[in-house]
C-alpha cells in the first residue's frame, strides 16, 4: 500500500490517531479532550475541551520560534506601485495594537466584527486582531453592492466594521466608505463603531461619534495578548452564496481549522516553513482566507497579498513578475486567470522576461480546470499543474493531488483522488452509491473533517436542511461528478443555482430576485451559461407583464443596472432574453438545468414531468438567436 493509501484509511478509520498526530503541530494552551465528538449527530466537534488562539499560532508562536525577522506578508501592488515587506514581529505588533484599539471600542471575545476592505495588509490585520481576541470576524468581499453587506450585516450584528476608504481596481479607485454609508442605512442593525483606513487615493469623511480614522484608533492603544479560546468557539463566519437571495454564514472553528490547515500546507502544497507561497485571489474569498491569510501564517511561510489583476497591471506578465521577484515557490489562483493571460499572451511573450526557476508548484481550484487550460499552463510553466476540488464550505481541499504526501499522475480535467479525511462517494437521487464510472451527485459521509463547516451562523436548521437532510449520513456537495476506475475524482459542475463566474460563487437565485422587483416583470429565471473566459456567465430569462410601461431595450437595461447595483459588478449580469413563457414542471417549477443544457449544446432529455414540451423548442429559439445552443 502507497504512502497515500495508507494515511487516506487511516483518517477515515482512525480519524483520532490521524488528526490528533497533526494537531501536535499546534500550540494549545489546553489540551482537548477528545478528538472527535461524535455524540450528537449530526453535528460533529473537533478537539473539544481543548483552549488556543490562532492568532498566537499564526504570528507569535513563530517569534517565540525565531522567525520574528522573516518576512510574514510581501505587499505587491502593482495598482499603487508599492512593495512593502512586513516581518512576523512586525505583523505582531501591528495585530496586538489594532487588536488594542478594538478592545478599547469594546469588542470582547465573541463579538462580531465585519471586515469590508481590499487587498492591502491591513485586512490582514483586522483579521488577526479579530482572531487576536477571539472575536469573530466576517469579511465581505469588496466586490459586492451594499445591499448585500447589508444582509451580512443585519446576519452577522457586528459591534464594530472596518473598512477602507477605496479599492484600487485595476485603473478605476472604487470608494469603499459611500457603499458603507449605505448599507449600514439599509440594515436594520446599526454597528457601534467603523474604523476606516483612509488610503492616499481617497480621503473619506467620517460620521461623527461612530467612524474612527484607523490612526486615531490605534493611537495610544495598549497592544493586546492572546485570549484563549476553545477550539470548538468560531474564528470567523464567511457568507457564500447557496440557492437562494439569502447566503449562508458559514462558520469555522478555531481548533479544527488550524490543524487541517497546517497539515494541509505540508502534504498537500508540499511547501516549507520559510518558503515564499502566494495565492492569488482575496481576502473576501475563502481561498484569502485560508491561503492568503490562516494556512501560511500558521506553517510559518511568507505570504503574498497581491493587489492587482493578471492582466493589465500592467500586462500579462503581472504573475511571472511576482514569483520572480519575490521567489514564490508555490502559486495557487482560479484557472480563469490563467484564461486571462492565455488570451492576452498566448505563446507566453512575456514568460521569457522572467526568471521563474523559483515556483514549484502551481495549484488551482474554484471552478471547473477545463483540459485546455490545464495544458496551456502546464507546457508554459513546466512544473505540476495540480487541481484540486474544494468549497467554501469545507475552506480546505476535498480532492487533491497531494505534493507532499504521494503523487499521482495527473489527468486532465480531474482533481485526482480524496484527501484524507474526506470520504467522498457518487449517490443518485435516492441516495444510493454509484459505482465507478457513473456520474451522480457528490456526497461525502459524515463526519467530515477538522476545519470544514461545524453549522451555519446560529442557524443549525438550515445547515442541516441545506447540506444534511436530502441524504441521511452524507453532507452533499451541490456537485455532480464521478469517480473514474483509478478511483479519480471528476467534479463537472453545480447540480443546484450557484454559478461560478471568474472563479467567484454566485447565486442565480439572487439574481431572480431583484430582476422581479422590476415593475414590468412577471417572471423570470436566471442561469450559468459556459463561457470560454469566466467560466460561467450568468444568464437571464425575462417574461414581461401584458402592456409593459418601457420599451424592451430599457427594460434590459434597467435589470442590468440593478443586479449590478444591488449585488455588485462581480455578478457580471450583462444579457437577458425576453421570452413568451418559461419552460415548467406541472407543478411550476422551472425548467433551469434543462435550459442550462440547451445553453450549453448539450444533450438533454426532456422532462417527463414537463408542462409544455413547445416552450422548450421556443427557447432554444431564442437561445440561437444570441448564440447559444448546439452549434
Ligand atoms: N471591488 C470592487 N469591484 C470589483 C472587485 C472588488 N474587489 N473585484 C471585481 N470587481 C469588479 C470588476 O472591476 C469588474 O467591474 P466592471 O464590470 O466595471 O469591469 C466586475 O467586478 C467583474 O469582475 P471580474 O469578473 O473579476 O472581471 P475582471 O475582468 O475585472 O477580471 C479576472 C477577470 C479573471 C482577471 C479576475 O476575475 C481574476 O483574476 N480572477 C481569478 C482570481 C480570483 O479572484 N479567484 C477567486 C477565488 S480563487
Ligand atoms: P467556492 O465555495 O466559491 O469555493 O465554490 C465552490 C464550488 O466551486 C464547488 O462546489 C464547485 O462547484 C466549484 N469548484 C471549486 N473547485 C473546483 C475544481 N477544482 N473543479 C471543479 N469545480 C470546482
């Protein structure tokens, strides 16, 4: 038996000689009592009874350890030309003194803090603090429109916000505090306080007795220590989008969450502590979350924020820049960058001005890796390609071809095999096991491992209606997938309304809703359509009311205006199509991942419980029209 085969049977059979050999890599400032709590299903705790602080592990652990002089984050900006490198102790300091000044505006262990910021290090900071205290706190990516910090808001009733005054997007400087002002007008839950970065390319102007300039904050602030907490207390909540306008608060542990974290560093990014690891992408994301900000600062590793694009900051050859300059060993983004240089670098030019005999390794995940790309980067960059497979949800590897543990050969368009403590099986509608093969839906047997999801934020409910209920035993994915007969792992997409677009989740169903607030729509239904470059495109279906007040080009134009102003121009709502009627099951459900196959070109068959077989020939009509469909 291989090294992988070994240590996967020992995580499913073991769990507590596994997990507990790798939570001796943590520091604990009392040791848990037991492992796995299994005694109340189907709720699972990792390490309960056992107290820490990742902040302490992340950042002081390593200064007692005498890393306090190695770079713990490498600020590239190349929006605002900056390069600033800051030192595990200096990031200490920095965290124990914003951790300070929230202590001094009252947050205290528990406490809710909303974290609305770009890429800059200070996000970091609030992050740590947070984590410093144990407060909880809840990043909301910069891309997203007020309303939708309003939900989180009025979900998560943060004491405190911290927010800068812009985002430096590519060319354009969004200003982050106006959108600030207006979500906390809209929700219902109004914080304490906001402490705002003001950044040199925008001044924001305060609103007296609740915002606080960042400065003025932490001035005269005591740095503040570790508090303990249990391993079982949440570090952070991170709203993804499910299938309705609502998105769910998922919550991560403190204990579990640092030991699969720094276990994950180790065998499956096969990196060191000390070495250069950048993941591109944002704080807002989990995937900034974990690898930008817990996973290398909890092994030890110097950790890139990059605050640009793959292009156009200034060119396609942003990312080679970075590893090279800063000797990034291992690279870890979504595959639609990689689309973006490829389609503005297609012989790779601008490769050859770099030196990138540093990188090691590039990992990507967030999305589908269509074969294509997968061989454009792996014949340009010549080191392994790995994809892996994992959600939100889980903030950690399902799948993956584990580096440092044993390495398969890779096969395009698969995220190779399960990591350990993952038991992932293929089930039908019913429920029942798939043999290899067969595609089905992705489910994985409870329990899962340290550091996924524990429950939604106060709402044990609906964790347990959105991922538990449909299949006793099994957490479900929302994936549809297969195993093939080496026992590879191939994940071919959402069964349910998330889409992905440029590797960012996104809700259709949110997308419905504010197309049905417009007052000449009667019906409508939002879909992800395959597109070269994100991934996914959303697309819309729109049935207007009988004698609609404006015209169809204005009514196309109002909903584009508002999905982009009430979710945010990361949903990227461009196209919709006026229709007679929506294809329908007798019951009136629509029709979407029929219309979603016809989009695509795919086979599909139609649904014996369909209303009106016409109205799918009437669709693919339109879909043709603009494009879409079997070519
Ligand atoms: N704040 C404000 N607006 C933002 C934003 C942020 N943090 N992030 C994106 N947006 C805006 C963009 O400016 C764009 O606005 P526009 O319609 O005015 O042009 C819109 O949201 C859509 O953004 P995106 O889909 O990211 O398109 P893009 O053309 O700006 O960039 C990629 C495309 C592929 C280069 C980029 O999405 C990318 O690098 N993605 C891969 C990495 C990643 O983020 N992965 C996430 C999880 S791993
Ligand atoms: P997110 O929660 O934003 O990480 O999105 C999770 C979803 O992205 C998964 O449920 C998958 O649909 C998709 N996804 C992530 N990584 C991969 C991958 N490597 N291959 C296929 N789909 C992926």
């Amino acid at each position: 038996m291989g090294l992988y085969e070994t240590q996967y049977r020992e995580s499913i059979e073991k769990p507590d000689s596994f997990w507990g050999r790798a939570a001796k890599e943590i520091a604990w400032q009392k040791p848990y009592e037991r492992v796995l709590d299994d005694s109340n299903p189907p709720f699972y705790r990792w390490f309960r009874g056992g107290m820490l602080n990742t902040c302490h592990n992340a950042l002081d652990l390593h200064i007692e350890q005498g890393r306090g002089d190695q770079n713990a984050i490498i600020y590239d900006s190349p929006v605002t030309d900056t390069v600033r490198t800051i030192t595990y102790q200096e990031l200490r300091d920095e965290v124990a003194l914003f951790a300070g000044a929230l202590g001094r505006l009252g947050v205290v262990k528990g406490d809710r803090v909303i974290v609305y910021m770009p890429m800059i290090p200070q996000a970091a900071v609030a992050m740590l603090a947070c984590a410093r205290l144990g407060a909880v706190h809840s990043v909301v990516f910069g891309g997203f429109a007020p309303q939708e910090l309003a939900i989180r808001i009025d979900d998560a009733k943060p004491k405190l916000i911290v927010s800068a005054s812009c985002g430096v997007e590519g060319k354009k400087v969004i200003e982050y505090k106006p959108l600030l002002d207006r979500a906390i007008e809209l929700a219902s839950h109004k914080p304490e306080h906001c402490i705002i970065y003001q950044r040199p390319q925008v001044s924001s102007s305060l609103v007296k007795g609740r915002d606080l300039d960042w400065g003025e904050a932490t001035a005269g602030a005591a740095p503040a220590g570790c508090v303990p907490v249990e391993a079982t207390d949440p570090l952070y909540i991170l709203y993804t989008s499910g299938t309705t306008g609502i998105p769910k608060g998922v919550v991560r542990d403190n204990g579990g969450h640092a030991v699969a974290l720094k276990w994950s560093m180790k065998y499956v990014y096969d990196v060191q502590p000390g070495d250069v690891y950048w993941a591109a992408s944002d704080v807002g994301w989990v995937v900034g979350h974990s690898y930008i900000i817990y996973a290398p600062l909890l092994y030890g590793c110097t950790t890139v924020m990059y605050e640009g694009k793959p292009v156009g900051t200034p060119d396609p050859g942003a990312f080679w820049r970075v590893i090279s300059q800063h000797k990034v060993r291992a690279l870890f983004t979504a595959p639609t960058a990689f689309r973006a240089i490829k389609k503005e670098d297609p012989k790779g030019e601008y490769l050859k001005k770099y030196d990138i005999a540093s990188l090691k390794y590039l990992f990507l995940a967030g999305e589908r890796l269509d074969p294509d790309t997968y061989h454009w980067a792996s014949d340009m960059l010549k080191v392994p390609v790995v994809d892996h497979w994992w959600q939100t949800e889980t903030g950690w590897a399902i799948a993956a071809n584990c580096m440092g543990l044993e390495r398969f050969p890779i096969k395009a368009g698969s995220p190779t095999k399960p990591v350990p403590g993952y038991l992932v099986e293929i089930i039908d509608e019913n429920g029942k096991p798939q043999p290899r093969g067969t595609e089905g839906l992705v489910a994985m047997k409870l329990p899962l491992p340290p550091g996924t999801l524990p429950t939604l934020w106060q709402n044990d409910e609906k964790f347990k209606e959105s991922y538990l209920e449909s299949f006793p035993g099994y957490y479900f994915t929302g994936d549809g997938g297969y195993f093939d007969s080496d026992g590879y792992v191939y994940i071919m997409g959402r069964v349910d309304d998330v889409i992905n677009v440029a590797g960012h989740r996104l809700s259709t169903g949110a997308m419905e809703e504010v197309i049905a607030k417009h007052p000449d729509v009667a019906e409508c239904a939002v879909i992800g359509v395959a597109d070269d470059f994100k991934g996914q495109l959303p697309l819309g279906f729109v049935v207007l009311k009988e004698g609609a007040a404006k015209g169809e080009k204005a009514i196309m134009d109002d909903l584009v205006t508002m999905v982009r102003d009430q979710i945010g121009a990361v949903a990227v709502f461009k196209q919709a199509i006026i229709v007679k009627r929506l294809p329908k099951t007798r019951s009136g459900k629509i029709l979407r991942s029929t219309m979603r196959k016809i989009a695509d070109g795919q086979e599909f068959k139609v649904p014996s419980t369909i209303d009106d077989p016409e109205i799918l020939k009437e669709i693919e009509g339109s879909l043709k029209a603009i494009g879409y469909g079997a070519k």
